[in-house]
C-alpha cells in the first residue's frame, strides 16, 4: 500500500483465517462498492504492521478497520492480542496529529457468529448506514 | 545498544515550521532494534507529518531515507547527492548521528526527531532496559557481570544496602536488587571470594570533567 491518493473511503485489513472462501466472497463486495472500499487479507491480523494503518489512512481512507479472529481463536495464538496492540500504538500517533482515534477500529469477530468477509462488511456499512444503497438483496441484515 | 525514544509530534512540529521541504532520515543500528528510527519509524512520523500538513494546509514534500548506520562517514556519505534539494534533515538517529551528519554537511540544517536515552539490551519482545553507563572503568569481571554502578540505584560497590525486599530493589519493585544478582551469580559459579576485595569509589574522572571522549586506535587508522 502506498500513500498515494487510491480514493477510497473505507480500508478494510482482515485476517484471511476468517472466512475460507475470502477471495471470492471479497472480490463480489469490491465489485458491488467499487472504490468505496478496499481490502487487505492478513495471513493473520498479528501481521498488522502500525505502517499499514498509517498509509491506508493517507492514501484517503477516511475509515481503517481491522478485522480478527474471536480472542483466543488465533490460529498463531496471539496474533489477534498483538493486532489490538498496534491498534491502539497508531490510534496514539494519529491523536497527536489531530485525527480522531475512531478513525481506526478493530472489530474482534465473535466465536458464536462466524460470517463471512462480505457479511461482516455489509455489518459495518449497516453501522454506517449505507446498507440500504449496496446491499438490496440482503433484507435481514437489518434485523 | 544505544536507545531512544521519539520526541513528541508536536515539538518535531514546532522545529519543522519554518520548513517546507524535509529529508526525513532513519538509521538501521541501534534505533532500529529499539523502534525509534529505523525504517518503519521514518514510514510512521513521515506518514503523520503528511497527514498533519495537509490537514492544517501547509505544503510540505517529505522523502524518507534510512541510513545502515547514521555515525559512519561511509554511510553519511549516501546523502550527499540528495541532501541540497531539501530545505532541512530531520534525523531519527541518536544525538551521536544527528552530530555525525551535522559535522558532514555544515551547511545543512538538521533536527533530531529522537531524544536518545540510554546504552541497554532489548529484554523482551518491545522491552529495553539499561544496563551499561559508559563510566570507562568497567568492574563487570568482578561483579559477576553485573553492573552496580548501573543496575543498583545507589551504585553501591560493596555489598548491598540492605533494603531489598523479596529479592527487589527498595528504589523500584519493578527492578531485581542488582546486588542480589551479584552474589547469586557469583555463588553459582564458584566465585564468592571475589566478594572480600574492597572496592574504591568509581573514577568518575574517565567518563565526566574532560569534555567529550574518544577512542583512538592507530592499527585501525588509515
């Protein structure tokens, strides 16, 4: 990632252990969002490096998310604890220039719930509120 | 291993306003392990610098470099090509690379970007402890290779001051009492008579009172 402006809106770094058929899954939402969003798959989130998070937000993210396995799920048993850290280090930097720290989020998925990358992002545009505009055929997202 | 920490952004701010156009130079020794400025480090505070400029409007071109070593003229040396384009170096060196450069290029305004701290061993995984005060009298042979002069708060050279609780010192909990280690190490390597010398206080006169120091080796000139 550079920090070239990519003109995204949304970056979303996840570990690939969460959703099997992330490929496939994450190319269908790109395709649908285009350059609102834009994903990063992780070998595991521990892999997450402060720099990444830093450029994503330059290149013009106005939103970093970072996505991880339940806690205590990690197949390399700590790289979701580690991700947590460098979360919380580069929300730090960015609030001594200024930037809200919600700019950048971490979303530990839930043991009892496994979804699927494209679901748990349409679960963050839901947040947002913008699922109406991208995902017309997912009606009980909403629920 | 030299440590450092990185200044506050908001003062590497206040020296930077005056300028537009900074080098922004890392070095891949000592502030590289400790990850105060090594090349992640440069990625990092250019990557916020950017940010902060263009938030607050100000035009600022940044380009970032790390240096293997920024206190060997060989490596120094690597900036010359590159140096005059920009208006001032921001260096993420310890204060003796931040000086190496300074003294290379004269001309050229550099501003260090770290405080540097301590001479320490990485621990632990993001832990860093001091463990050597550069006195130029070292008794580490006789200490069981513990350093009192650092490692006991009270630089105590014959024994222990007796406050110890539960093998920690009374100064800092967090911290084993130096002398404890001592006579440890020294028991367990068959060595307790060491502990009968009397020591003199430190001569303090090789590290402080004469300016700076230097090492000089005639077989290593050229």
């Amino acid at each position: 990632m550079d920090q070239k402006g990519l003109g995204i809106t949304r970056a979303i770094l996840f570990c690939r252990q969460l959703d099997p058929d992330q490929d496939v899954n994450r190319r269908a939402i790109e395709k649908e969002l285009g350059s609102q969003i834009r994903f990063f798959p992780l070998p595991c989130s521990g892999r997450v490096d402060p720099l990444y998070l830093m450029r994503a937000l330059e290149s013009g993210a106005d939103k970093v998310y970072l996505i991880t396995c339940p806690e205590g799920a990690c197949r390399h048993r700590e790289g979701n604890l580690r991700a947590k850290k460098r979360i919380a280090y580069t929300q730090g930097l960015i609030e001594e220039i200024g930037l809200d720290r919600e700019r950048l989020e971490l979303i530990i998925t839930s043991a009892g719930d496994r979804k699927t990358i494209d679901e748990l992002t349409r679960d963050i545009l839901a947040r947002e509120g913008v699922t109406s505009s991208v995902n017309p055929n997912d009606a009980d997202i909403e629920k | 291993m030299i440590t450092a920490e990185r200044k506050p952004i908001k003062e590497i701010k206040e020296m930077l306003a005056p300028y537009r156009k900074i080098l922004v130079v890392g070095c891949g020794s000592c502030v590289a392990e400790c990850a105060a400025g090594g090349e992640k480090e440069v990625g990092l505070l250019s990557s916020a610098l950017r940010m902060d400029a263009k938030a607050s409007g100000k035009e600022i071109e940044i380009r970032e470099m790390t240096l293997d070593r920024q206190c060997v003229y060989e490596f120094i040396d690597q900036l010359t090509e590159v140096i005059d384009q920009y208006d001032v170096v921001l260096s993420l060196a310890c204060g003796a690379g931040v000086q190496a450069v300074a003294e290379v290029f004269p001309r050229v305004h550099i501003l260090p970007a770290l405080n540097t701290t301590f001479l320490g061993e990485t621990k632990e995984a993001g832990l860093w402890v001091e463990n050597c005060r550069g006195c130029g009298d070292c008794k580490l042979g006789v200490f069981a290779a513990v350093c009192p002069v650092t490692r006991c708060a009270k630089g105590l050279f014959n024994g222990p001051c007796g406050g110890s609780k539960t093998d920690r010192c009374e100064v800092d909990p967090d911290v084993p009492c130096a002398w404890q280690l001592i006579v440890s190490r020294l028991e367990d390597t068959g060595r307790l008579d060491l502990l009968r010398k009397v020591h003199p206080p430190a001569d303090w006169s090789k590290q402080q009172g004469k300016g700076p120091r230097k090492i000089k080796r005639e077989d290593q000139r050229t």
